[in-house]
C-alpha cells in the first residue's frame, strides 16, 4: 500500500439506529453564535458514508501515511500468542499519536470557516501537541490549557507545544476567572476538565477564537477512520485475515479509527466476516465496562451539552495513572451506542499490567509504546493468548499501537522502580458519582 | 430559486422545533429573539439547525457565512440564507 486513503468512512450508515440527541444546557437569553465550522456538523450527522479527505489534508498527510502495520512475531512469542498478532503503529508524526489524523482535518475545517485562532485543554498533551503543529500548519493561531501536573511530568510536551509557535498556559492558571477561582480554592492543577474549561471559557472571548477538541466527537472518530480503512487494505495485501480488533479508549477516537471501519466493511460485505471489537480501557476510569448508560457532560463544568454515554460520572475524582490520555469520564456517544448494543466489547486494564505489557512489546519489537497503548497491548495479548474465553480469537488479532512513549518514560522508569497496581475504581464512589444521572431512555437507546 | 418567503418559513419551522415549542411558526415574528422570551436556540442547537436548513433548502451554507458572527433574531438568518441563495442562482 503506497496511498493513504483519499476518503474518511462514516459508520454511522451501517448502525441501524440513530444517535441519541444530545441535551443542550439552558443558556441565557441573548445572541447565538456559530462556534464550530457547518462541516463538522455535518459529518457528526449525515447518513452519508464517504467523506473525501481535502487535499490540504491529504497532503500533510501523506507526510506519515500510510502508517505501518506488521506481524509482531516477536511479540507474540513472549506473550505466547496462540494466534497472529498485527500491529498498527500511529507514532510515527510529529505530534507522537493518532491524535494529528483529526488534528490536521480540524485546523483545516476551522481555517476555512475563518477562524483565527483555537483553543484547547490537553490532559497528557499529545492533542495539544498535535493540534498546536496543525495550526502552524495552516496559519491559525493556538492556545494550548495543559494540566499542570502533568506539564510537571511531561515538560518536553511543553516544549513541543511551544515550539510550534502556541501559546501554553499550565492549568490552573490566572487567565481565566476559572482558573483563578481553582487556585484561590487551592484545587490541585490534575483535571483534563478544569483544563478544557479554562479553554472554553477563554475561546469565548474573541468570536473568531474556537475552543476545539479531538477525542470524542463523532467528526473526530471520523477523521480517525484512516487508521482502520489502511489497516484492512494492508492486512489484505498480506494475505492475512484478523477476527479480532483491539484500540485503547480514553473517549474512543482510537478505538473508533481502528474498529469502525472494519465494522462498516463486514457491514457492507467487503469482509468474510465480523470483527469483535475490543474497546480498552483503565481500570481507573471503566466507563465501558462498570459504568451506567446515562446523559453526562463531556467535562466537569458543566458547560458543554449532556450526551448519552457510559460513564463513571463527570464529577467522579479520577486518581492519578500513568495512562493520561485515558483519565476521562465518559466513552463517546458513538462508542456507548455501539457498547449498548453488544456491537463492541471492552476490557479494563491495570497500568501495571499496561505498562508491562508495553515493555515486553519494546524490547521485544523495538517500539516504544505510550502508556495508553499498552493497554491495547495487554488486551490484545489476553485475547491472543486466549486468556478471555469470551473474547476467543481464532484467525488474528490487529491492535493499534496508538502513539509513542518516548516523552512518557517516567512511567517506564516508575514500572522499572516496582510502581504497584492501581486500585480498582471504588464501587460506593461510582454510584455516588453516577446516582443522579438520566439513564438514556429505552426508546431514545433504541 | 428559493424566494424570501420559503426561507422564512423554513427557518420559522426550524427554530419553533428547536425550541420544543408548540406553537405554528407563523405566530413567530420576524423580529423574534432566537434566544429570548420566546424561542430558546442556543448556541449549539444553532449549528445542527444550520445542517437541517440545508436539507429543507436543498441548497450548502458556506461556514465562512457564519464562523464568529453574531445572530439576534430570525431575520437575521434569514437575511444570511438569502445571501446564500442569491449567490448560487
């Protein structure tokens, strides 16, 4: 395979239901305004299955797509794989991760609609890295809110952020009334919420300043479907075959740009048969599988639309783990639609068993792994190895390597020093966290 | 070609449906808030009504038409639709 793809695929045609609608949040009286381009909109909507990449994208695109997929022999043999096991590696761009797919495609879309700036909260900082270098890209100006605590950890993700020419600002800080308010609280500076909060609140201050986001969102999961359309052309041109196909989730975008287009092309009978699709996630944050299917908000001001997704509560107090880009709340409406039906599966992993998991891919195949990969390692070796009965695999097994750990290696070193398991989610804190939401009612989860 | 009149009953349509209002669109005037009293379209009920207003239309609306500009009432999209109309005829 020599090209990336030249068009996105939506899996929204081959659902057989529609999304439940999100609940807007009562706003006080006065004018509205459009904060998002009509493109992302509309790819968040429409029936329509194919979405040509715009060739500003496709171009910068091809500077690292089509990404390699090979056989993990290597791998496979340390974990004791009974199955072939293909790798999807995403690192290899400039941001570390997959988050640049959606990244470039977002920066081009707000560009065109004639935005001059966009602002984000990152958590880990591989989105504000990523859309930091997708501004400069296309001549937006950039204003990146990071968690302090983990700018503290990650000062090189600072460093790269800057050095696309974005403004970076550690989180709490004294450039919103939030910010100020966390500090005069003496709030600790370690929520990806109160760091997208600060953005949203600053991106209201100037109308051609956007507050962006790429994890989530349906136009998001889109843009990711590269991943999976290369990875079924690149299996095919192998001449190998995977019944199994496993992403990490921190709101789903990797998961849903591995998974979903093998869901859309056995859906469309392009495929021999269906793929089990293997969502994993933290076990500090097990929205998919000890969750409830309920309207919450995407972060913990409050001030976005509530959507129906499995959560652990907006409001749950998330402990500290190494898989950063992991530490949220609530899997994506798409993600949760999917969950709800039994068309995707999930396991939950430790960042003990993560972590190791990605050691023993590094030294095995000399990737280095991020953290949150190596949750879809350690799943992918549980299936391969046939550690999960429920989730047999019998042909293969593909796994998105989602990014690069080179600026997360004091996790690794943590690992090397004894770092213990992590507790198991407490089960009175996610239903105190989750009593007083609105479960998705039956006929709007229909 | 789209007159004025269609696109103001569309976007009426659209903004009483929006704003889970019962009553007829017609009792909406042109001047109406989009957010005030009467109407409740919010900022992001204002995006995916754009989408829908294609679909009624049958026609695209530029995102350059509507990034950082400001709506106060109905008439205020509408004008903007009709821009749009003029240009593709």
């Amino acid at each position: 395979m020599t090209e990336a793809p030249r068009a996105w695929r939506s899996v929204l045609p081959h659902l057989g239901y529609d999304l439940p609608v999100d609940l807007t949040p009562e706003q006080g009286a006065g004018p509205v305004t459009a904060t998002l381009p009509l493109e992302l909109i509309r790819q968040s909507v429409s029936q329509r299955e194919f979405w040509p990449v715009p060739e500003p994208v496709a171009e910068r695109y091809r500077a690292f797509r089509p990404a390699p997929l090979w056989r993990a022999r290597r791998f496979e043999a340390e974990i004791q794989a009974a199955v072939p096991i293909y790798v999807k590696y995403e690192g290899g761009n400039i941001s570390g991760s997959h988050k640049f797919n959606t990244a470039l495609a977002q920066a081009y879309y707000y560009h065109r609609a004639g935005f001059r700036e966009l602002v984000t909260g990152t958590g880990a900082g591989q989105w504000g890295s990523a859309l930091a270098a997708a501004c400069a890209a296309f001549g937006l100006a950039c204003t990146v809110f990071m968690v302090g605590g983990s700018l503290r950890d990650k000062p090189y993700r600072g460093s790269l952020i800057r050095l696309y020419g974005a403004d970076l600002h550690t989180s709490p800080s004294q450039l919103t009334a939030l910010g100020r308010d966390a500090t005069g609280n003496h709030q600790q500076g370690n929520s990806l919420a109160l760091a997208i909060g600060e953005a949203v609140e600053y991106a209201r201050t100037d109308p051609k300043r956007a507050f962006c986001i790429g994890s989530g969102e349906t136009y998001s999961i889109l843009h990711q479907s590269v991943i999976g359309l290369e990875a079924i052309d690149q299996l095919a041109a192998l001449g190998a075959e995977v019944d199994t196909v496993v992403g990490c989730v921190g709101a789903g975008s990797n998961f849903g740009g591995v998974a979903l287009p093998f869901f859309a092309a056995a859906r469309a009978g392009e495929l021999p048969r269906p793929a089990t699709l293997v969502a994993a996630e933290s076990s500090t944050t097990p929205k998919l599988t000890r969750g409830v299917y309920a309207y919450d908000h995407t972060d913990s001001t409050g001030t976005g639309p509530m959507e129906a997704m499995y959560t652990i509560g907006s409001r749950y107090a998330i402990p500290p783990s190494h898989a950063a880009g992991l530490r949220f709340h609530g899997a994506a409406k798409l993600i949760s639609a999917m969950r709800h039906r039994d068309q995707i599966s999930a396991l939950a992993i430790g960042q003990r068993e993560a972590l190791s998991a990605g050691r023993v891919f590094a030294t095995s195949e000399l990737v280095l792994p991020a953290p949150e990969s190596g949750h879809a390692l350690a799943a992918a070796a549980r299936v391969a190895a046939g550690q999960e009965p429920d989730l047999a695999s019998r042909h293969g097994v593909l796994v998105c390597v989602s990014g690069h750990g080179l600026l997360d290696l004091a996790a690794y070193d943590k690992l090397l020093a004894g770092l213990p398991e992590d507790q198991p989610a407490d089960p009175e804190a996610l239903r105190e966290a989750t009593a007083t939401l609105r479960p998705v009612h039956p006929i709007e989860g229909a | 070609m789209t007159n004025r009149t269609q696109v103001t009953e569309a976007v009426k349509r659209l903004v009483v449906r929006e704003s889970r209002l019962s009553v007829s669109p017609t009792a909406v005037a042109d001047d109406e808030p989009l957010n005030g009293a009467l109407l409740r379209v919010n900022s992001l009920g204002f995006l995916g009504m754009l989408v829908q207003l294609e679909d009624e239309l049958d026609l695209t609306l530029p995102d350059d038409l509507f990034a950082g500009r400001v709506f106060t009432t109905v008439a205020d999209l509408v004008d903007v639709v009709m821009d749009v109309t003029k240009e593709e005829t």
